[in-house]
C-alpha cells in the first residue's frame, strides 16, 4: 500500500507547470503543487504552503524545465526567497520519480544514489524538438515586436545549428527571410546549406556582421563579443536564446547601444498549454517504458 496521498507534485517554474497540473488531472490523477507562479484554478490541484508536504505526500515529483538557471536554486518565481537544489534533495526518498528538465550531473549523481528515480525532460528526443519549436515561435514573436523593420525580406544570422537554430532557421526561411547559418561545426554548417541562402563560420576572415537586420543567437558560450558587435549595423535587433550564459556579451550591447537582450523561457511564455501537453506525454511514455522494465 503506497504510503503517497498525491501521485504528482508539481513544483516551481513558469506557466508550463500550472498547465501541467491541471493536464495531470486529467488522467485522474491526484496532484498537488508548491510555488507554481500562478496557481491552478480548480479544487482538483492541492496547492500546499511548504515543499516538505508537498513532496512527502507525492510518489512523483515534477519540477520545471529548467530544473535550475543558475545551478545553485530552484526555478521558480512564486516564493521571495530562494530553494537551494540540495536542500531540496534532502526532501526526496528513495524510489520517488522526479521529473525535470536540464538537471545539473552533480545532482544528478546526488539524486541516483539515494535511489530517486530520475528523468531529464530534455532528454527525451521528442520534447526536446517540441521545445524547439515553442522557442523559435516565441523569438520571432519577439523579434517582430521589438525591431524597426520587416522581418520578411530581412537578412538574418543564426548562430548555432542545434535543434533550436536549425527550427529557427526554417521558420525565417518560410518567413522569407534571408538567412545565413553560422557555426564552428562543418558537419552542422553542411547540414544548414541544404536550406539556408549561405553558411559561414566564425573564423571566415570576410565575415559580414555588419549586413544582418536580425542576429539570433542559439550557442551557450560568448561568440558575439564586443569585438564583434562594434561591426553590426546601429538598427540591428540581437536575440539570444541560448541556455545560461548565452552567447552575447550584453554589457558590451548596451555600451553600444544595440538593441539586443536575452530571451530565457520562451515556451512558457508564449505556449504554455501546448508545452504541458508536450511535456505530460513525456511523462505517459517514460511510466510505460518502466512498466515494461
């Protein structure tokens, strides 16, 4: 007899996790929250006021995609205080499932040998190209509003050709958009000639910064420094979309007076409900593999 009240505690994040617990609920699911950033509106979600009842009365655990941003708190925005990752593993007991996505391998490691059971939402293929999309619909939202000109017609650099750069790029091209595809990687750059109208790398001694209306940023690390920046057009619009520490030197941005900002969490921002859809069938598929384990 399971000694949990609740099959599902969700815990932090952004609108993705409030849409989440209401699709868990659907299945009949008992679920119950902590420090969601809006909680869900029906008596079918117990809303608990600290995380220790929350999780000791849950068989699983769901927290937010980021698990963490900056490697040492919680994600979450509804408490004024901070979670410590650590402190919250000390909450845990063995054979509870937590689910998360882009969790730190030093927790991971932590989490594995008090024998929680643990699943990474981005590593999960599926979801990971969702997500993607999600992204690239959002900063494109986000470039049309925040820049002077038409993004149709205009000439685009996307740096990196992962799985949100290659999204990206293919829904600039349908937007008719000029777009150019840098990255380090030759394989990736070969990849991205098939579509996109040229491909570079950052070493090409003739590379044209100063002709993109637009630059979008996918690569996790510093590639566009101030170096690099002095060389763009004044009316240029910078996204970044790269994990922390994104790959913008936005000091260097504002001290030029570049129109140019980070953009974390997209697709809780502009697709919540489709994501939690997204992200509670990655759920349905990990409890059937272990059905079968």
């Amino acid at each position: 007899m399971t000694p949990y009240h609740y099959d599902y505690a969700v815990i932090g994040g952004d609108l993705r996790q409030t849409y989440l617990a209401l699709e868990l609920t659907k299945s009949k699911s008992a679920v119950c929250s902590f420090a969601l950033c809006q909680p869900a509106q029906t008596n079918a979600v117990k809303t608990f006021s600290s995380l220790e009842a929350a999780v000791s009365n849950s068989s699983c655990i769901v927290c937010p995609v980021p698990f963490t941003k900056d490697g040492i708190n919680l994600n979450q925005k509804a408490m004024k205080g901070n979670l410590n990752i650590n402190q919250f593993l000390k909450n845990l007991k063995p054979a509870q499932r937590l689910y998360a996505g882009c969790i730190p391998d030093d927790f991971y490691q932590k989490a594995s040998k008090m024998s929680i059971i643990l699943f990474d939402f981005m590593k999960e293929e599926s979801l990971s190209y969702f997500n993607s999309i999600a992204t690239a619909e959002g900063v494109i939202c986000e470039a049309i509003k925040n820049s002077p000109v038409n993004l149709s017609g205009s000439k685009c650099a996307v740096f990196g050709y992962g799985k949100c750069g290659r999204t990206l790029a293919e829904k600039l091209l349908r937007l008719s958009c000029h777009v150019t595809v840098i990255s380090a990687d030759a394989t990736e750059r070969a990849q991205a000639s098939v579509f996109a109208e040229q491909t570079l790398s950052l070493k090409d001694a003739a590379f044209p910064i100063g002709t993109f209306d637009f630059i979008f940023n996918t690569i996790p690390s510093i590639v566009l420094t101030k170096e690099l920046l002095e060389k763009t057009k004044n009316s240029v619009t910078i996204l970044d979309i790269a994990s922390s520490p994104g790959g913008i030197d936005l000091t260097a941005a504002k001290e030029l007076s570049l129109n140019a900002a980070s953009y974390p969490g997209l697709p809780g921002r502009y697709a919540p409900l489709s994501s939690a859809k997204a992200i509670n069938e990655s759920i349905k598929k990990f409890e059937r593999r272990s059905l079968c384990l």
